[in-house]
C-alpha cells in the first residue's frame, strides 16, 4: 500500500473493466465495511490449498527423501486503534519504555528448499515462539520423515520429546553450556549419542497429551567446524551416523537460513508492516493474504526454476556454464502485483504462464558460490502516518 486505498480501489476497478480512464467505481467507505465481514481465517484456508495442491502435484524438492522445515518467530509493528490494543495488546518501547505501540509475534513453518508457508500464526507479542510452535504443530499437515530445523530459541527437553512422539524428525542448534556439548568436549569427541530426561513438570503436561510418553529419549549431539574456526552445536533425532554424517547435519542446518530471507522478503518486498487498515481484523488479513501471494509466487517459480536448474547442470556438464543459476524472485513478486487480476479475475493463465517464464529466463541470476557476507541486522522502521500517502 504505497498509495492511498482510494488510489488503489480506482486502479483496480479501472483494471477490471477494460478501462482507459481511471474509474471511481467504489468508495474506500464501502470498501472497508465490506472487509469488516471478511473473516481472516479465509485465507488461511487459500494457504491450505495452495499447500494442499502442491504437494499434491508438483514434484517438489526434498533432502535425502525428507522435506526441510524451519519454524522461526519475528515481530511485526502495528497502527494504532482500539482494535489492535484490545487484540494484541500494547507494550512500552526505548530505554524508559515511554513510546507505546501495539506489536504482534507471527510465527511461520516454512518449506526452505520449495519456499512454501504450510502454516502461518499471528498472536499477541506476549504470546512466545513456543507457544505458536504448538499451534504449527496441531495445523500443519506433515508428512513422513518431515525435518523439523529450530534455532536455538528453542531448545527444550519437552519439546523434542514431543517431536519424537509426533513422529517428527528435528535437528535444532543448542548452546555450549548443554550438559551433553560439555561432555563431548571434555571427551573430545564431535558426535555423541546422549539420553535426556524431561523433568517432572514439563512430563506431567506431556503425559497429559501423550499417554505413552517415555520418561527419557535419546538425542545424538554433535560438534560443527564452521570455516571461521568456530563451533557450532546441534541437536537431532538423525541417529544413523554413515546415512548422516558431520557434513550432512552441517549442511542441513545452514538450509534453515532460507527463513530468514523468507522474513526479509515479507518485510521489504511485500512490505508487511505498511497494512491496509488500522483494525485488528485488517492486519490479519494483510497477513495471511501476503503469504497467501508469495505461496503463489512460489508455486508459479517452481516449473521454472526446476527446468533453469536442469538446464544449468546440463550446461555445467557440457563445460559451457561455469555457475548455478537461479531465478530473480523479486522480479517475480513484480511481475505477479501487476497481473494479479488478469490472474483471478480474466483467468489468463496459460499466457501469464508463458509470459512470467520469459520473464524469468531473460533475468536468471548467477550463484557464485563461497561468497559471504558480515551479517547486518536488519532494521524496519515502520511506515509513516497513513495519512501522507502518496497521491
């Protein structure tokens, strides 16, 4: 929304009709009551199918037979109503915690290597990544030998007991000072085969949920050497040592990283922060509604970028390529705002196609590999007054 909602509605019903001039066919009056009766469950529900319906037919990319999925928190800043205070409640921000703002915690399960949300949360920011986890965890259809990649704000004894019972795999970074890490150290070994025990608290809610919950579970911790001569620590339920070595665990857990970029395209591209509307209801919608979209952006890339990532290889093979290649998303994203009524409303999809992947191949992207970069930590200042938008 880089411009006013009723610059917006004209645009949009101008594209509708076919129009040469701009139409003032609808009120931002009307349009925002008719919002006010949109549930934001609906959709929740258009992510479900388009998850559903890829999954279901595409042959879609997998890390030794299993799908990698990441779950990882963030933090969105909200416009100030009434809505939003009784629905997500507001929180002191700076050294004196003088400046109030409404804040909400969205949490995502994403598919790193087809870039697809399974399932999106959005609470109050005093709701914790470990709560929205649980919700993934009851919503999210799994599969099979599914990978589950956590950061380190999620360790916890009761949540990979949990996972083992669900049938889940995981690998998930722990810290140092872990009884197990220390242990291996000492002994000077970088792989190690522990068993945990979930104290009696946590046991109790488990044993409450999963009548046949064990007291105690195995964990395989290793040691990762990083190029920069640091360690890094994890914790997995991947036991079978030859079938997943040292290389294979630290290769599996730099693939989570591809959430990270997913928050960084959702807050700079689709510039989730600038909503529609200032009630609680239109953020949810904002939300739900933009990983909706970038679910389609990833289903429309998936065919092209699979046949481009072929051609590459064969190209590679040939010694006529040097590099991987891959497609610009953000030139996808573009692609997909313009056209999106011609989408959904004309229904010109097999030109869209055709067009999208001319698109794509005139502005393939080389891989360079082994570049790095200092990390920054990304900043998003929230948008201006919504009353200063652009004419």
């Amino acid at each position: 929304m880089s411009r006013s909602i009723q610059r917006e509605l004209n645009d949009l019903y101008t594209k509708l009709g076919g129009a040469d001039f701009t139409i003032a066919a609808v009120t931002k009056g009307a349009f925002t009551q008719a919002r006010s009766k949109l549930l934001p469950s609906a959709f929740k529900e258009l992510i479900d199918l388009s998850v559903r319906d890829f999954y279901q037919g595409a042959p879609y990319l997998v890390w030794k037979d299993c799908r990698l999925l990441a779950v990882d928190g963030s933090i969105l800043n909200l416009p100030r109503h009434a809505s939003i205070t009784a629905r997500f409640g507001e929180y002191g921000m700076g050294a004196d915690k003088q400046t109030v703002r409404g804040m909400a915690r969205v949490s995502l399960c994403y598919d790193v290597l087809n870039l697809m949300t399974l399932n999106a949360q959005v609470e109050s920011y005093r709701v914790s990544e470990h709560h929205l986890l649980q919700k993934h965890l009851k919503e999210t259809a799994f599969k099979k030998n599914d990978i589950l990649l956590l950061d380190r704000g999620y360790r916890s004894n009761a949540l990979m007991s949990e996972l083992l019972l669900q049938g889940l795999h995981f690998c998930i970074r722990v810290d140092a000072s872990w009884k197990a890490i220390k242990a291996l150290k000492a002994s000077n070994e970088w792989d190690g085969i522990t068993t945990l025990q979930v104290d009696e608290e946590a046991f109790a809610e488990l044993k409450h949920r999963y009548p046949e919950a064990p007291h105690t579970f195995k964990v395989r911790f290793v040691r990762i050497q990083l190029e920069n001569n640091m360690e890094q620590y994890l914790a997995t339920s991947l036991y079978d040592r030859q079938q997943y070595s040292l290389e294979d665990l630290k290769d599996l857990y730099q693939r989570r990283w591809q959430i990270e970029e997913a928050y960084k395209m959702f807050k700079t591209q689709t510039q989730w922060e600038r909503f529609s509307g200032k009630t609680a209801r239109a953020v949810e919608q904002d939300v739900f509604a933009k990983v909706f979209m970038m679910n389609c952006c990833a289903l429309f890339a998936h065919p092209i970028e699979t046949r481009v990532r072929q051609e590459t290889a064969t190209a590679q093979q040939a010694g006529t390529r040097q590099h991987k290649a891959k497609i610009n998303r953000r030139i996808l994203l573009g692609f997909l705002k313009e056209n999106w009524t011609k989408l959904w409303k004309q229904r010109k999809t097999g030109r869209m196609l055709k067009a999208l992947a001319d698109l794509l191949n005139s502005t393939i992207e080389i891989v360079r590999p082994g570049r790095k970069f200092k990390r920054r930590k990304l900043r998003i200042h929230p948008p201006g007054d919504t009353t200063y938008k652009q004419p």
